[in-house]
C-alpha cells in the first residue's frame, strides 16, 4: 500500500464538508500547518475541529476559523485568538470546552479502542452538565466518551515511506495521540525517508496509524508568545 502523497492538497482530497478532524499541536508549536493551508484553499465547510487550541486570527485554525469552515471547535484552551472569541460570543460557533487532560485522554481512548473513560476532571463545574456520574470506590467520576473523528491531521519532524513518525521536542504533543486515534491520520513531515532510515527505538508513532504521508514546506512555525530576557 503507498502511503506517500505528493502534497497536502493530495492528501486531503477526499475531507468532505460536515467532517469532523482532530488536528495536532499545542499552542502553535507542531500544527499541521500545510494541511491547515489546504483545507482553507479547499473550501469546505461546517467543519468540526478538535484540537488542544484554536490557533491565532491569522495562523492555524484560527485560519479556517476566519473564513469560516469552522461551526463547532472541541478544545481545551482558545485564549489568543479574538476572532474565535467573536464567533463564540455571537453565537456563530458552537464551542466544548475540555480540561486538557480530558482532551488527551479521550483521544487516547480512540486509539486504544476504548469507547468511555472515567475521571474526575470537571465535577461540579460546567464541565458536568448532561453528562453520567458514576461512584467508584466512594469517589464519583464524570464519564467521557472516546472522540469519533473522521481524520486526524498530524505533523512530524521526520516519517519514512511506511509512516512512521518522529516528533521533535514539544512539538510531539497531541500528535501521537490524534494518529492514533482517526479514521484516517494524515501525517505532514518536515523531512520524509525511505523506509529502514528511521531508527526503530527512535519512533514515536508505528505506520500501522498513519494512512497518508507527506513532505510538507514552507514552515513558519511561529512563536504565540515570544518571551526574552532583556540584554544586560
């Protein structure tokens, strides 16, 4: 089977409208960034959108959201991004707010094939609402269920031919959470190898996750906040 696609317009060919995607990163640090710039060139719309973050106004999904293919984001954190907070506010977008272990932990549920978890993130908040309480051993626990995403869009540092993945730093994140967990994982690699060049205790994701790959370009890989010490 090839899983090696020439581009990111290749390789999302087939997201249809009304599709729900998981998409890596955290802040704006290991986001799919060419698959994000495609769905925006491709058009589609009524997107639901799971992600730790919502991107910024002008990068990330804070682009899709901007021309608006987003109608409901899933995330744990929305903070920086004033367009989201105008959608939000207006009632054009409806937003699931997620304690972020939460978040990890529903996606690695999907992977694992786990329909529900138990945790007690979120008990007597908002978090709660409509949702089943159970007691276990004296203590009571929200039930969460697993995410049932159509495609997970991630990004790696390196991949080779049969999928596998490398993260690099931070940027691993909810990456190999989401390739676990999608129907479909669409993997974008800053450098992709052929098959047997990855060394094997080295990979983050096997390919076994991984449907599609491939080499993307042109990475901005901006900093949301920039913080330095000033020069003595």
């Amino acid at each position: 089977m090839n899983k090696v696609f020439e581009n990111a317009e290749a390789a999302i060919f087939d997201i249809p409208s009304g599709s729900t995607l998981m998409l890596g990163g955290f802040g704006l640090c290991g986001i799919p960034e060419n698959c994000i710039a495609a769905l925006r060139k491709k058009g589609i719309s009524r997107l639901t959108c799971i992600s730790n973050n919502a991107g910024v106004d002008d990068f990330g999904i804070g682009l899709l959201l901007k021309s608006r293919q987003v109608s409901k984001m899933i995330s744990s954190y929305v903070g920086e991004n004033a367009e989201f907070e105008r959608q939000l506010l207006s009632g054009e977008l409806e937003v699931e707010l997620i304690p972020q272990g939460t978040l990890a932990t529903r996606c690695m549920a999907s992977g694992y094939g786990i329909p529900a978890i138990f945790t007690p993130a979120g008990l007597g908040t908002e978090v709660e609402q409509g949702k089943e309480v159970r007691e276990f051993n004296g203590k009571k626990y929200l039930m969460e269920l697993a995410f049932d995403a159509d495609f997970a869009l991630v990004k790696a540092w390196k991949g080779d031919t049969l999928g596998n993945l490398v993260f690099r730093g931070t940027a691993r994140n909810f990456n190999p959470l989401m390739a676990m967990a999608g129907k479909i994982t669409i993997a974008e690699v800053e450098t992709l190898v052929p098959a047997g060049q990855l060394d094997p205790d080295s990979i983050h994701t096997p390919g076994i996750y991984v449907h599609r790959i491939f080499e993307g370009v042109q990475y901005e890989k901006r900093i949301e906040q920039r913080t330095v010490r000033p020069r003595t």
